[in-house]
C-alpha cells in the first residue's frame, strides 16, 4: 500500500486493531513515533473526558465589590474567567454578546447603573503563559494560533471585514469586529478589484494597537472576513464587556484592567453565572472543528485537574504531561515513550506511535459514561472530507479525525458496522512529505478499502 500510494520515500506508520477484542489487523511501525499533528487531540479530549465527565460546564462568574451597592453602584466589577473556549464564540457581530446579556442581567437584578470604579478581569486560573513554548514563531498571531487564556471571548480574534468599494480603484469599505471604541485602531489601503480577486490581508502590530490591512477585493464579492488573534484575550474580554455594560445602560467610570495573579474574593460578592456548553458537546466541537484553542483550554484544566496527583519526574527527566498520567493510569502504552507538549497537536515536537492513538480509540469505545466514537466527524457529513477520494460506500462507515500541516498528515478514528457500532479503530500517520499530501491521503484510501475488506471477512 505504501509503494501504491506513491510513500516510499515518506515516513509511514499504521496500526488497525479491532474494538472489542483489541486483536491487531494491520500494522505498519506502530511502535515508531511520528508527530501526530491534530491528531493530539483524541488523548487531550479523552484525558478531559476522564478527568471531568461527559457533562461538566465550565462557569464564567460576574462579581462585585460588595461596598457601594446599596446605592445602585458598584465600586467594581470582576468578569472571572474559569476556562470556558467559546465564550461568545462567533458572535463578533453582537454588540452585546449573549453570554454577556445574562451576565449583565445579574447586575440590573441588583439595580446596579453605574461601576464607579474599574472592569477587572481576573484571568489567573490559567496564568499569563499564554502561548505554548514550543509553537513555531510562524503560527503566531495567526487565527489558529490564538493566545490561550481562562477567559476567551470571540474565539480570542476580531475580525476584518472588508467589502469593495462602489467602482474600480476605489478603497475598500473596512471595520474591525467587534467595534469597540479606543481598542484597536484600523490602518488600511485595501482597494478594489475586478471581478471576483481577493487578496487582502491583515497583520496586527506587534503593539497590539493597530490592524493593517491591505491587499484587494474584487467588486463582485460581497465581502471577506480575516480573523487575526489578539495579544492579550484577558484585556480584550474586558473592553468588549465594558462597551456592554455601556450598551445595556450601565455606566463604567473607571478604566479595564487584566490581572493574572490569584484575587481575594473576600470583598467581592458573586451576582450571575454562565455556564459553558457540557464537556461532551465541547469535545464533539474541538474533533469537528479541529479548534486548537478548545483543545489548549481543556489540557490547561487537566493540568491543573492533577496538580494534586502530579508524579515528581526523576533528575534529568523531563516531567510527563499530566494527560499522559490520567491515561497511563489507564494502561496507555509506555513504550515508545509518548512526548507531549501542548495540547491541540500544533506543536511539531509532540512524538505519537500509531500504537498509542489506537489505545485511546479503543479504549474510549469502551467507555460506559460518555460516548467518545459519537463526537468524531462521519465521513459522509463532514466539509474535511469532501473531496477524500475514499469509496462513498464507506462514508457512512468513518468516523474520524485528521491531522496535517506541512510534511505531516495523520487520520485516526473508527470503522463502524452495518449496526453502526465501532468495530475497527485505526491509525494511519506519515511524516517526512515532500509536496502535496495527496500521497498520503491515497494511502488512506487503501488501508480504509482493507479494513472494509476484512470487515466483510468478520475479521483477520
């Protein structure tokens, strides 16, 4: 299958074993490590699975300073992150994003109109280490790459939105959303192109304060919309919380500051409460979506979901990843020795074995408190494989999650049966591409047709 697909100058590594009985069907290196790019993301979303269960919410809290109230202000407000990635996801058209509307409906419950002081962000469950050491230089301030933070609004992105202009030459119509006054000003030359050209771009200054956009948009287009990842998520929740409060007739005297260190809420009182969608729906999202910074946030909560139990590595070891730990406790495979050092597989220094993905699908299958194959994209239903050239007979059959950027591309998930149960989980991972990633893929097409072949065997 190898040479047939074009590989033989390629890294490969494959293992399919068969759910229920864990019997081996097809291997290839499974024991080789290989970077699994996204496909990380299967034993970050298990290890929080794990962790946590299938319906726990993560609670974003509104709290005052208890002084003041009685008179209908408030000396300050604290917006207190706990970990949730979606908060106000997608919403940058939203002046007043919904999670923020029932938030500030515990302030107006009080008859609180009016902060006399300061929106404080208190943004410490996570600390101020807000990207992962090992991301490459080149990923960020991209969209994908946002900073990771316990309190993420809008995906931690605005977005440039950019229509033509009314003829040919004109400069094109620019704004930045959501439009937040005195935040981030907007430096543009984007002009307008015949037809249906799109070539824009934006950059955010390494200040933080201006977006340049540039480039051309054909006058045909309705629009285009970039996302650019801001710099600090925690002051960015604030500003959009504070133009909120403003929007619901609720007056902010004071300034927005971020703090990253642990607060006294002694003398503050909590007033509402949003609640995040529950981790299964997250996860579904994160596998569906390939979203990094859902899957950033939950290694974050694993992390400190086993500080308590963290084992102290050796002299000279470097420590494990505290998924590594929740899993090993499990039996995940010890050899090769797995490396992990984010967790959404964006890092190109994260090292997996075939052998160690097809663990954790098998394993989850067998889970009796959550349903882990129902939260992976079909094959048959999903934009990513839209143009997989695998036989559509078996789209209704994978279920599965894809891993690539540049030299890489991996797939792991599962083979269902015509009752539609899990019957085969697999692995497929190739490094070291030199080009397109259509070899690979091809290589995908006929270890799924093989596996679909000793299906219709009941087996090896």
């Amino acid at each position: 299958m190898v040479r047939r697909a074009g590989l033989e100058s390629a890294h490969c590594g494959l293992l399919v074993r068969e759910v229920d009985s864990g019997d081996v069907c097809l291997a290839l290196n499974a024991e080789r490590l290989f970077v699994p790019a996204s496909t990380l993301k299967l034993l970050t979303t298990y290890a929080s699975l794990l962790r946590f269960g299938p319906d726990h919410r993560f609670a974003t809290t509104l709290w005052v300073s208890k002084e003041g109230t009685d008179s209908g202000t408030a000396q300050t407000v604290v917006l207190r992150g706990g970990g949730d990635p979606f908060l106000a996801d997608k919403e940058w058209d939203n002046a007043v994003p919904s999670p923020f509307t029932s938030l500030i409906s515990g302030l107006k419950a009080r008859g609180i109109t009016q902060i006399g002081g300061d929106v404080l962000v208190d943004a410490s469950l996570f600390g101020d280490r807000m990207i992962p050491d090992d991301w490459s230089s080149g990923d960020r301030g991209k969209f994908y790459a946002a900073p990771i933070s316990s309190i993420s609004v809008g995906h931690n992105v605005i977005i440039a939105d950019i229509r033509p202009g009314p003829s040919l030459g004109k400069s094109a119509a620019v704004r930045i959303l959501p439009d937040l006054p005195s935040y981030i000003a907007l430096r543009t030359n984007a002009l307008t192109a015949p037809r249906r050209a799109r070539s824009v771009t934006a950059r955010l200054r390494l200040s933080g304060d201006t977006l340049d956009v540039s480039g051309a948009i054909g006058i045909a287009r309705e629009s285009a919309r970039l996302a650019v990842a801001v710099q600090d998520p925690a002051t960015y929740a604030g500003r959009w919380f504070a133009h909120s409060l403003a929007l619901s007739g609720i007056t902010v005297e004071g300034d927005v500051r971020a703090t990253y260190e642990p607060m006294d809420y002694g003398d503050y009182e909590i007033v509402a409460t949003h609640q995040s969608d529950p981790l299964s729906e997250i996860v579904k999202r994160i596998l569906h979506e390939s979203d990094n910074l859902g899957a950033e946030c939950l290694a974050r909560h694993v992390d400190l979901g086993q500080s308590s139990d963290f084992a102290e590595s050796s002299p000279g070891e470097e420590p494990e990843a505290p998924l590594l730990q929740i899993l090993r406790n499990r039996g995940f495979p010890g050899d090769p020795p797995a490396k992990i050092t984010d967790g959404s597989g964006l890092s190109r220094t994260n090292l997996l074995a075939p052998v160690h993905l097809a663990w954790v699908l098998t394993h989850a299958a067998g889970e009796d408190e959550f349903d882990f194959p129902a939260t992976f994209p079909r094959a048959d239903d999903h934009a990513g494989f839209e143009k997989h050239p695998m036989s559509p007979e078996h789209g209704n059959r994978v279920a599965a999650k894809t891993g690539s950027f540049q030299n890489t591309r991996c797939l792991a998930g599962y083979y269902f049966n015509e009752q539609g149960d899990p019957a085969y989980a697999f692995a497929i991972m190739v490094n070291g591409l030199a080009g397109s990633s259509d070899p690979a893929i091809d290589f995908e097409t006929l270890v799924i047709d093989e596996i679909s072949r000793i299906a219709s065997r009941g087996g090896r």
